[in-house]
C-alpha cells in the first residue's frame, strides 16, 4: 500500500499495518536511536556522531565513490588528501545533521536556541511585505531544518521531495518534515501542486541542483565542470510573482550550532536566457558551498548526464576503482 493520502494538493504520511513486520524492525530501531540522540547534549554526542560518520563512510564503498569521483570532477585543485578530509568530514557532518533535525521535531525550543541566521533581516523584509518567496536551496545535509525552523514560526511552507525506498524511513522523515506544518509535494506529483502552493503564499522550498537530464536543462558551468541544470526558476518567479531567495545550512559541529546563510533576492532571473539562468543557480551553489565543501551532499549523482558522446563520470572503471 502506497505511504501516502490521496490528495491533488499535498502528501500526507500514513501509518501502514505493514510497518510493524519484521523486516522494518531495524527501520524503527534506527528511529528510536535517534529519538533518544535527543535527550544526549550535543557537545557530548557530535564527537561520537562523527566518528560513526567517518566510519560509516569507510565501508559504503558506492556512496563514497561517488562522492570522489564528483569531487575530482568538480575540486581538481584540491589535492587527494585534501578530497579524502573533505569527504570524511562530509560523512561525519551527516549524522550530526539528522540528530539536530531530530532535536528540533522532538525538542524545538532547544534546537532552536542554537539555530544563527545570517542575513536574517531579508527574509524578515519580504514577510513583513507580504511577498510571495521561494528559498532555493542546495543540498545539504541539514537542508530541512530552515524550513522546518521557519514552519515553527507560524510560516506556511512547501517543498518538493523524493520518496525514499524504505517505507518506514520515508513516512517517519516526512512526518518530521512535516512538524510544524506545510506542504510537502511528492516529485511525482508534478510542479504544479508546488506552484500552485507558492501563489497561496506558501514559501517554496525549491533544490535547484538535482540532475533532471538532458531534455529541459541547460549545459552549463558548475565548479571545475558542468552541469544539467534545470533553468525553471526564473519562470517559477514569474508565475508566482515570487521573490528567489538564496539559502543554505551549514551544521557547525565544534559549537553545536546550525548557521543558516542567506542571500540577497535574485532579481536579475527574469530578464536572462536559459543559459544565463542556469549559470546563474550554480553560481549560487558554488558561492555557498566553497567555504564548507563538507556540508554538500557529494554522494549524489549530481554530473550523471553528459554532453553527447561523453561517458557518465560514474561508468568510468578507471576512477576510483571498485575493489
């Protein structure tokens, strides 16, 4: 049975009968750790969080190629010891991201007293204005928690997602998403809920750096590299009327804090070409994760598609082989 309710506007998450056979009983095993992660303070259980993380990212072997192989493509500069910390640290951000997500669904008020917003009084301006917004922003590890955060202020938001494959993790992750409220937009689903969402004045909650393939994306720079990018917001903006705001999190395990990071509104969107455009969001996501590489999710497929005639970075046997 789907882990959903039917609804033409919005995913909601339902409890499943099936959710208690045994094969779900590591699932909810995993759940309660993190649950109790919660009662831990965070200067206690970081350190312990990231060594588990760097360990973990040891034997996912998959995972970790991908993120070698999107770092050499995109970070050539940097030297292979230099790769390996970045991707080490990037292991070890994760699960002090997930516990902080947790902390905030199960403990708000303490999470949120180590929550630091930097440009804060942008996002503040169009609230106050009454302006429709949509925060675009790249994938981090603790990506959820600004909206999630913003949702525990009374902000209506609405983001898009991806269902995860096991269907205990996926209920369990977007009923925390879900928190505070908002909308959550299965991908599906298609844009238009989402959109549709944005002009009731939700705040969207757009990630403009997933691979969507070759047919409506732009081949564009992206670091060292380049990059399918998708070149929709621009037309969101128009649909909307919304303003682009620029966004992102970045967990800071030596203070335990999260420093959510905001630029200014991305005005110059509707009056560029695709290209421009395009170029435009990866100029973004580079801006932001230059000065905190560790924060980014590189396990991603995020260089799949290729100009004709190139091989995808991640079918090439002589990087990083498999052992």
């Amino acid at each position: 049975m789907e882990n959903r309710k039917k609804s033409n506007v919005e995913f909601i998450p339902l409890f499943q009968k099936s959710f208690l056979l045994p094969r779900y009983w590591g699932s909810w095993l995993g759940v309660g750790a993190f649950a109790a992660l919660t009662l831990i303070p965070p200067r206690l259980r970081d350190p312990l969080l990231g060594a588990l993380g760097r360990k973990a990212g040891k034997l996912a072997r998959s995972a970790r190629r991908r993120a070698q192989i999107n770092l050499l493509y995109c970070l050539p500069e940097k030297s292979e010891a230099e790769r390996e910390q970045i991707i080490d640290d990037m292991f070890a951000t994760a699960p002090q991201s997930m516990a902080m997500m947790a902390e905030l669904a199960l403990r708000p008020e303490a999470a949120k007293s180590r929550i630091r917003w930097h440009g804060r009084e942008i996002v503040d301006a169009l609230r106050d204005s009454g302006q429709n917004v949509i925060l675009l922003v790249p994938h981090g590890w603790a990506v959820d928690l600004p909206a999630m955060a913003l949702a525990s202020e009374g902000q209506r938001m609405a983001a898009m997602f991806h269902n995860q494959s096991n269907e205990v993790i996926d209920y369990v992750w977007n009923l925390v998403r879900r928190r505070f409220g908002g909308r959550m937009h299965a991908r599906n689903d298609g844009i238009k809920p989402f959109i549709s969402s944005i002009r009731q004045g939700y705040w969207g909650y757009y990630l403009p750096d997933q691979d969507h393939g070759a047919d409506h994306s732009e081949f564009v720079d992206f670091f060292a590299t380049y990059k399918a990018t998708l070149p929709a917001v621009g037309r969101m903006m128009k649909v909307c009327r919304a303003k682009v705001v620029p966004l992102f999190p970045v967990y800071d395990s030596k203070t335990h804090s999260l420093d959510i990071y905001l630029h200014a509104p991305m005005d110059d969107l509707p009056d560029t070409d695709d290209v421009t455009q395009a170029r435009r969001l990866n100029e973004e996501v580079e801006a932001f994760v230059r000065p905190h590489p560790e924060q980014y999710t590189w396990i991603l497929k995020l260089l799949k598609t290729r100009k004709p005639g190139e091989t995808e970075p991640y079918d090439r046997k002589e990087l990083y082989p498999k052992k």
